[in-house]
C-alpha cells in the first residue's frame, strides 16, 4: 500500500480519520504533531510559545521525514504541507486533502486554547485568511474530501473509494 498522508486546516479531523482509515486498511497510523510533543516533551502550544515556528518547523520537516514509512496512514499538521521540501519528499504518496468550511472549522475549535496560531485570533475570518494562504498547496493534494456535515466513518468510506 502506497503511504496515505491526510493535509489540511486544524480542524478537519486529520487525525481522527487517519485512525479509523488506518485501521481499516490494517496499517500504522502516525499522527506529525503528536510524535513531535513526545520527542520534545511539551506540547506543540509550548514549543511555539518557547522556541518559535521556525524552529518548530524545522523538527516538523525531520519528523515527517523519520516517521514515514510503508503501509501507513499519516496525519500532517496544518501548516506543515506549505513546507516544499516536506511536498517533494511526500510526492510519491497519496495525498489526501480534508477541506472543511472555515465555520464548521471554527465551531470545533473555538474553545480550543492549543492552537497556537489561532491562540490571539480565534475568528472565522482568521481560519479563512490561513486557508486562502495555504489552499495553492493543498489543492496539490490526489484527492480532495469536503468533510462538511459527514460523520468520520462517511469520510473514512469516501477516502477508501476515491484510493480504488
């Protein structure tokens, strides 16, 4: 099976679905950001707030590179798909877009006080600011799945038609 890698908004459900879709296909599932907060021993909140994107960015691109490997599912953080080196050394998979509108977005992560980007400005205007941003890259994406009002399992069965 060619490595499944789920890019998209903070939100989407990347890693929600990368569980129940990873162990559909009976392979590993590999959530980015959690494999980073157990090497750095913080949370992805902290490492922002103490040592900055840029150096989070950086231990994001070696993680996704490390962490890749046959027969899995991986869950990319939201920004980390706008890495072009991250893009390249991720060609080769099936890359699979989760596009959510930005207010369903914001109605699941408006209390959500880990999301350092949105940490100041927690508005539908700002998630639709980062999407505009970032949707060149996501839209390099095989297959797009607008997960807009569908459970994970519909979502789950969706990717699973679209990988045929």
């Amino acid at each position: 099976m060619k490595t499944i890698v789920l890019i998209g908004m903070m939100g989407t459900g990347k890693s929600t679905i990368g569980k129940i879709l990873a162990e559909k296909l009976q392979a590993d599932f590999i959530d980015i950001d959690s494999e980073i907060e157990n090497n750095e021993q913080m949370s992805i909140n902290q490492i922002f707030e103490t040592k900055g994107e840029e150096y989070f960015r950086k231990i994001e691109q070696k993680e996704i590179i490390t962490s890749f490997k046959d027969n899995s599912v991986i869950a990319l953080g939201g920004g980390a798909f706008e890495n072009k080196q991250t893009r390249n050394f991720l060609i080769n998979s099936s890359i699979i877009h989760l596009k959510t509108s930005p207010n369903i977005i914001y109605e699941r992560i408006k209390n959500d006080k880990t999301r350092p980007l949105l940490k100041k400005q927690m508005t539908v205007e700002k998630i639709t600011q980062i999407y505009n941003a970032r949707a060149i890259n996501y839209e390099k994406a095989n297959i797009t799945i607008m997960t807009d009002n569908k459970t994970p399992e519909e979502i789950v069965k969706e990717i699973m038609e679209a990988l045929k």
